[in-house]
C-alpha cells in the first residue's frame, strides 16, 4: 500500500514522526508537508508567488520526505500531480497538535490536506488529538491511527469520503473504544487585541476562549470529551440538498 502523509504543524512535527513511524510496517510511506507550521489556513492553495520543494533526510532511510513552502493542501496537490510517481492508494493527514472538532473542520489545514485527497478522488484520513497543547499524548493516537486506516481500507472508504478522527489525549490502554459521530458545534468568545509595534504602529492579535454549548451525544465534540475516539465521514459538497428543494419553489413564472 502507497500512503502519502501530510499535516499542518509542519514536517518536524511530533505529530506527524509518531504517524510515520506507526505506519511503516503497512505499506511505502512518502511524506510532503509544509517546511513550517501552517495551521488554520483552512483550503488555502499557493497562487501568487513560486513553491519551492527541498528533499528531506527523514529517520528512516526507506521514507522518502520532501517540505514545501505552502500550505497543506498545497502538499497534496503537489504531491499527487508533480511528485509521485504513481498515485497514493490512501493520504493521512495528522498527527494534528490539538482537535478538529464540529465546525472547526471549516478552519483546519489539516482536515483540509485530507479533503484535497478526496478531490484527487483518493480516500482520505484526518487525524487530531484533542486535549491542551503542550500536553498531549500521542501514543493512544499513534497506536490507533493503524487499526483505523486498515479498518478504512478494509470497508474500502469512498474515494470521495474524509474520514477525520479526533483521538483523546490518551495512552491507547485508557481510550474507552470507537464511535461514528456527526459533527458538532463549536464557537468561540473572539476579540482582537490592538497593541503597537517597535515603530508605534498599531496591530491585532486575536485571542479569546472556547464557549461551552451543549451537543448531542452523538456529536464528535462530545464523543471525545467523553474518552472515545471520534471518527466523522466528511463530503466535500456542502449543497444543502434538502433546502434547495424548498428554494425551486422560490420561483413560480419566469
């Protein structure tokens, strides 16, 4: 099996050496990830300015690495119509330094890496941990991340279809199992800081807290909260094709 790996923290990241490391003994794995962090770009591409590819000397002499001046889904693009030779049979984006929960997703350059997958018609993967950053335990995550894409595999995952997993900060012995959920809400209490440079310009920082709403429990923010890992199938057509047939009516003569 070819897999192509890819995140948005950045090619050194903690995340993505632990993900390649557990999913060596699965098939050739290849890496192409951004030479530096590039999280919440959402699906943003490289248009106005060159991408540069530098060759990576990766740990393991048998994985091939490449990091790129852009953005994750940039990776993928460049990736699958410049650098590999012969398609990827899966791509995993991940391990994400803290979650991609409920509307989050909309945000995340690394369930986004995943979605450009499924655009390239190639079954996707997206993986996260939820906990506080600085704090996280990957090894509950790095552990399952095998089992969940040979299980993807196995039920061969729709070429069209994001499956974007939320692991617990978690040793794998203390994660309480598995669910499928639906996606959830997630907002924030946002403001931006003004402050001044060195020249006394004025600039903004944003900051501000995650606000507790209540989600079904069948919600990939409760899921997780709760010691499961979190798998949610995404589409990338957002048509709201329930909705749009009550919009047909909007118009009764032309």
């Amino acid at each position: 099996m070819r897999i192509l790996i890819t995140n948005d923290d950045g090619i050194n990241a903690i995340g993505i050496r632990m993900l390649v490391n557990s999913l060596k003994k699965l098939g050739k794995i290849t890496v192409v990830a951004p030479d530096r962090e590039r999280s919440a770009t959402g699906h943003a591409i490289t248009m106005h300015h060159p991408l540069r590819i530098e060759k990576v000397q990766y740990e393991d002499p048998n994985v091939e690495a490449w990091s790129i001046n852009g953005t994750p889904s940039d990776c993928v693009k460049i990736a699958v119509e410049s650098i590999l030779e012969e398609k990827p049979d899966i791509i995993v984006s991940g391990i994400n330094n803290g979650a991609n929960l409920g509307t989050d997703i909309l945000y995340s350059g690394t369930v986004s890496a995943a979605i450009e997958g499924a655009i390239h018609n190639i079954p996707s993967i997206a993986l996260s941990v939820y906990g506080k950053r600085g704090e996280l335990i990957y090894e509950g995550a790095s552990y399952y991340s095998c089992k969940l894409i040979e299980m993807a595999v196995n039920n061969k995952l729709p070429n069209n279809i994001v499956m974007n997993v939320n692991f617990p900060s978690l040793n794998s012995n203390d994660i309480k199992g598995i669910e499928f959920t639906e996606l959830g809400i997630r907002r924030y209490q946002n403001s931006y800081e003004q402050r001044k440079d060195p020249m006394g310009k004025n600039y903004y920082w944003l900051s501000g807290s995650l606000i507790e709403l209540k989600n079904n429990e069948n919600s990939d923010v409760e899921c997780v909260k709760n010691g499961y890992i979190s798998v949610t199938p995404l589409h990338f057509d957002l048509t709201d094709y329930n909705y749009l047939k009550e919009m047909k009516n909007w118009v009764t003569e032309k």
